[in-house]
C-alpha cells in the first residue's frame, strides 16, 4: 500500500502546472503540424496530440515553418486528423531514474515493458539530450577493466571510461560478443541500449546472455526495429541519460549499445523528413552532428563522480569498415574492435581481426613485460599472415627464414588461445600468462 501511495505521489510530482492547447494544421507523412502554439515551443520540446479515439500520441518539436510547428510521432499517427487537440508536455524532456530500476526493462520514454508493475521515479530529473562534462573537468581514464574475453583482454585492453567501437557487418557473431561483455565485464552498473534491434532478442537477450544475476545489476533499455525512428533515436538517449544518472551517485557504469548505426538510420529517417539535404550515402548533415553529441557522454566523469565505460556497436554497410557511418564513429572512439566475416567463416569465434583492432590506451595500461608479449604475439600473427597465402600453396619451403618457420608452429596455438566459447571465461591475468606460454614455446 505504502509503496503504491509512494508512485501515485511520483505521477503527481511530474504534472505539469498549467496546460497550453493547439490544434492540428496539416498532416504529411511523419510530420504533424500544429497551430496556435507555436511561441510556446521550441525544437526539441514535447506535446502530445489527441486522435480521434482519444488516445494520445507523444510527438517531438522538430522544427517551425510557416508560423506552424512540425511535430514528429514517437507512435502510429493513426486517427490524427484535423482539428485533433495538442497539449504541450515538456520543453526540456528529461527521464527520472533511481536505483528501482535496477533488474527493469523500459522504453525510450522511460516506461517499463516488462510487466513487472509500475516503475517508481527519481526525484530529479536527467535531461534527455543531456550535455557532456565539460573537457577541462573530467578525469582521465582508469584503470583496466577485466572483460572476461581473452582476445579483448589481451589484445585490446579496455579502461574505466574507455569508449570503444565492435565494427561487424551482419551475421559476423557482433550480438554474441556484446552478450559476453555484458556478462562478464566487471563494473557497479550495466545500462545497454537496444536500437532498432529484432523483437523476439529481447527475451533472448535477458534470459540466455544477462541471465538473474547480470540482470539484477543491469537497466535495459529497448527500442525495436518496428517503432517510429523517434523512439529509436531517444532509446540510445535515454540509456545514456540512465547511465549519466548512475554515474553521478559516484558508480563505475559500463554502457553497451547496439547499434550506433541503427541510431544514425533512425536520425537519417528525420532529417529527410524535415527536408535536410542527403549529403553523404543519403545520411544528411545532422546525422554526423549528432553521433559526436551522443558518444562524447560516454567517459570519465568530473572529479567526485564515477565513469562511463562505453561499448557501441556499428553494423557497418557490405562489410565495408570505411562507409561513412564507420568511419565517423571510429573517429569518435577511444578505439575499435573489427570482426571479419572471413575468420567466422573458418569458426573462430569471436571473429576479431586482432591486427585492425585497437585500443588507444594501449601500451599505456599495461607493464612492460604485458607489452613485449602482445607485441611478440602480434609479430607472429603479422608475419603468418603476410606468408599465408605461400604456406596454403605449398609454395613456401620450410627452412628459408627462421622466423616465418616460427610462426608457421606457433599460429595454430595462438587461434586456439583466440577461439571462446560464449559461456567460457578467462580472467585478466590468466590471458597474459597464456600467451607468454605460447610465444615462448620457441
């Protein structure tokens, strides 16, 4: 009883004082447009618009024309018409969280899709499209996190407050990485971002990868590739908000999203929309604005708070790791993990092409002695891979360089070490032990 009283007082807390009303104008497509209001808003605000039925539609303020505003559903505009009603909710739309959300699925807006009951509120407000800390206040990365994964752990070191990309294109064994991590990394906080993502992973997702213990710890936020390109975009808004939310009670939070590229479609959706120009393979000019605005949250916080490590993943288009999509993020990043169709195709999994991943805290994070392993290890793998097409011939024979011979025995035992199962763990300091055994074989 005690506890619905406290969620009922929650909802009235979050009214609004007054009401402001305008009208339906016009209709086109995705765009709503409304009249009688528009001095009251600005882009970026949020009204809600009655249909004919009396259900309400949330809409987003995406700009003004003609004296009118535009409007963009974050639902079906089914029953819209002219004349429909449009109140005026928030002109800085912001999301509540608290430490209830913890073991909870939500929406973009915030609202629990788990039928596990009402979701109890914080008491302040974080703004949706939230600023990051500003540069000269923000701490610098920490220290290395244990992934869990060997060939991360080992290869492509990750740090508290490290961003890094996962670049895959369809089918490469990217969803099954990040299910990994997010049992597996260490941190306080979990908060992953689902965008635009199939219906049916959701369960999967929860029930398979996170399972009771992952999920108790971990804040789920779900925007499926059938909603409207709204609630797609303010899905990965709305995680990182959760996240910044967790990071400010002085918690290290590991932040995963999948995908940044399905964010960057759900913004292309919008600007053509609104009548932007397609600049570059159709994406228009906000699409580049907005992903730094979105990535550069992610990150060591100001001084006196915790941090945010980040992992996003870009499906990128054809298998083409330099598309525009890709090559922005990886810009943005604080490193990148490449998966090849070409090594899933021969069963390795994860698929990580260890010589194009890096991490740009690397060798900083690591020992001298950590360093001179990776680096004889990846000396190895360089050089089969430069002669791999002559062994495969036959075309190479054995005894003309000594440190092709080397590579050619050790190679099989380093692609063993890289191959891992999904529900198989290595610690941090057991990877490195590992790999000084193999390259010191010789």
């Amino acid at each position: 009883m005690q506890r619905s009283a406290n969620l009922l007082m929650d909802e009235l807390e979050h009214l609004p004082r007054i009401q402001v009303y305008g009208q339906v104008t016009a209709v086109l497509g995705l765009l709503i447009e409304v009249g009688g209001i528009e001095r009251h808003l600005s882009v970026g605000g949020r009204c809600s618009v009655e249909t004919r039925e009396g259900r309400r539609v949330p809409c987003e303020v995406v700009g003004f024309r003609n004296g009118r505003a535009q409007l963009m559903s974050l639902g079906s505009v089914q029953g819209v018409g002219l004349g429909c009603r449009a109140v005026i909710e928030s002109a800085v739309p912001s999301v509540y969280p608290s430490e209830f959300w913890l073991g909870r699925v939500v929406d973009a807006l915030g609202n629990p899709v788990d039928g596990k009951g009402p979701l109890q509120k914080g008491r302040i407000g974080v703004p949706i499209r939230n600023s990051p800390p500003p540069a000269h206040t923000r701490k610098r990365v920490g220290a290395k996190i244990d992934l869990g994964v060997r060939v991360l752990n080992t290869f492509c070191s990750l740090c508290d407050g490290q961003r890094m990309g996962i670049f895959a294109g369809s089918g490469v064994g990217k969803s099954s990485l990040m299910s990994m991590l997010a049992r597996y990394t260490a941190s306080d906080v979990a908060v992953i971002g689902l965008i635009g993502e199939r219906g049916r992973e959701l369960q999967e997702f929860i029930e398979d990868d996170l399972g009771e213990e992952g999920m108790a710890r971990s804040v789920v936020v779900v925007a499926t590739s059938d909603e409207a390109p709204l609630m797609r975009r303010q899905a990965a808004y709305t995680a990182m908000s959760v996240a910044e939310y967790f990071r400010d009670q002085g918690l290290h939070v590991l932040t995963m999203m999948d995908s940044i590229t399905r964010f960057a479609m759900a913004q292309r959706e919008i600007g053509l929309s609104v009548g932007e120009p397609p600049t570059s393979k159709g994406y228009p000019p906000t699409v580049f604005a907005e992903l730094p605005r979105l990535l550069e949250r992610a990150g060591p916080g100001p001084k006196g708070s915790g941090s945010i490590t980040g992992l996003f993943t870009v499906l990128v288009d054809g298998d083409d790791h330099n598309e525009p999509i890709a090559d922005a993020v990886r810009g943005i990043l604080d490193g990148h993990i490449v998966l090849e169709r070409q090594i899933a195709e021969r069963g390795r999994y994860p698929a990580v092409n260890v010589l194009k991943s890096v991490s740009r805290t690397m060798p900083g994070c690591n020992t001298a002695e950590q360093n001179q392993i990776v680096a004889r290890a990846r000396e190895i793998m360089s050089t089969y891979e430069d002669m791999a097409e002559m062994v495969r011939l036959g075309a190479y024979k054995k005894g003309s360089d000594v440190k092709v011979d080397q590579a050619i025995m050790l190679y099989p035992a380093i692609e063993t070490f890289l191959k891992q199962g999904k529900f198989e763990r290595t610690d941090l300091g057991e990877c490195y032990k590992l790999v000084n055994e193999i390259v010191k074989a010789v």
